[in-house]
C-alpha cells in the first residue's frame, strides 16, 4: 500500500486574521452554517482541547448542543486520548 496515494494538497484555501469576523461567535455561526450547506453527516460535532494541571493535552469528541454570547454547551461523545485519572 502507498499511503501517499492518498495524500490531499489543502491549498484551495487558507484562513488569515482579516478574513475572520471580528465577533468569535458570529465566525463560529459562519463556519457551522458552511458545515451544514456542504451536507456533512454531523455537523455539529467537535473536538474539544484542554490541558490538564501537568500540561498534558486531553481532547473529547463532543455535540454542539447550544449557542449564546455566554458559552458553548455540548454533549461529550468520547475520549479520544488517555483516560482521565
């Protein structure tokens, strides 16, 4: 097998600071609606990135579950990385 068959060039577009709206939660709305006009299968999900205390990286796959000035809420769907202690 030859993985780099399939290898993709990402260079049809690219993202700078003047293309992003000045308000993060209208980009994000931005975005999710481009997510859902291209007919992704959930659009919705996510991946969720903190560092723990020691600096150590943990992600969780989780569903948007709603949107306001205030806050993201959502619903954890599983970890992806190591276990929590």
């Amino acid at each position: 097998m030859h993985y780099e068959d399939y290898r993709r060039e990402y260079t049809a577009g690219g993202l700078s600071r003047d293309m992003l709206n000045a308000c993060p939660i209208k980009q994000f709305e931005q975005w999710l609606e481009q997510s859902v006009r291209a007919e992704l299968e959930d659009p919705t999900a996510m991946v969720l990135s903190t560092i723990d205390a020691e600096g150590m990286p943990w992600q969780r796959i989780v569903l948007l579950k709603g949107l306001s000035r205030a806050a993201l809420s959502s619903t954890p769907i599983t970890a992806v990385t190591r276990p929590r202690p």
